[in-house]
C-alpha cells in the first residue's frame, strides 16, 4: 500500500488555506505552456502536483476565484479549456486545477503549498515548444524533455523512481 501525504497550501494573503492528501507529491513536471506561464508568472513554467480530489478542504473558499483558460489555436475559434484553474480573489495567487476530465484528481501548484515537499531526483520538462523566448530551461543530467506532453503520467513517474513511499506518510 502506498504511503499518504498530507499538502497544507495556502495563498500569499492566506485569505484561502487548504490541504488535500498526496500519493505523488514530487514536485517534478515543470510545463512551459502560455497558460502556466502567464497565470503563474515565476521562472516561466508551473509545477503541477497530484492530489485525492476527495481529500481537498478548503479555508476561505468565498476568496477563491476560477478561470477557464481560452485555448487559441489558428483559424479556429477560441474555445475555453474544461480545467479550472483557482486562485485568490484578493492576492492573485494561483492555488490549483481541476479538471472535470479526471475527477479523483486536484492538482495543487507546488507554488502554493507551504509543506516541505521532496526534492526530485530528476524533472520532466514539458511544452517546451511553447515557452517564452527568454525563458532558458535548466535541464539537468537525468531530466527528460517534451515539446508537448510525455507519455508518462504523474504516478506512473513517481513508480518508476521509487519514489511512492519515499516522502513518509
């Protein structure tokens, strides 16, 4: 059975606080897309989590808003994205996505959660076709690099590491 781990996060204000319970806190997929770029800020990318979508409770949820990002792509029309990013109403701060398309996951931005959270042995960059002209990724030795998604997903890395029960529980 693999070990549980429990996410306190917050928004820079703590206008909203909330914890959700983690099989895969690593915080190991750095995304380059122009939404996580431009709703995150930082380095040009986000760091997304995975959570039990049960689990999450939620502290100031009337200070939580969401946003659906507009997928653009030439000569179609912008269709807004079924992921629901949330984020504060009164310091901005970006706090996590759903997507109804999997929905026993949350997944927290490591950005947002004050937890001391395990540090990757190696990181999976993605969207890389789509980051920012200044953005310079650092791509260490063992990391492996996507111009869109990889194959593999979040659990699925944290197995082949061995990493589902190396963050105590």
């Amino acid at each position: 059975m693999r070990s549980i781990m429990r996410l306190n996060g917050s928004c820079h204000c703590r206008a909203v606080r909330f914890s959700v319970e983690s099989r895969q806190p690593v915080p190991y997929q750095l995304c380059y897309c122009t939404i996580c770029s431009k709703t995150q800020g930082g380095g040009g990318y986000a760091i997304n989590l995975a959570g039990d979508a049960e689990t999450l409770e939620v502290e100031g949820r009337e200070h939580a808003r969401s946003y659906h990002a507009v997928m653009r792509e030439e000569g179609a029309p912008d269709q807004h994205s079924e992921a629901e990013r949330v984020f504060c109403g009164r310091c901005g701060s970006a706090l996590w996505l759903y997507d109804k398309s999997w929905p026993g996951l949350i997944h927290p931005f490591a950005s947002a959660i004050d937890t001391e959270l395990p540090i990757p042995p190696e990181r999976t960059h993605l969207m890389l076709a789509f980051k920012a002209n200044w953005v310079v990724p650092r791509i260490g030795k063992h990391d492996q690099t996507f111009d869109e998604y990889p194959t593999e997903s979040i659990a699925d890395w944290h197995q082949r590491l061995g990493l589902e029960d190396a963050h105590g529980g």
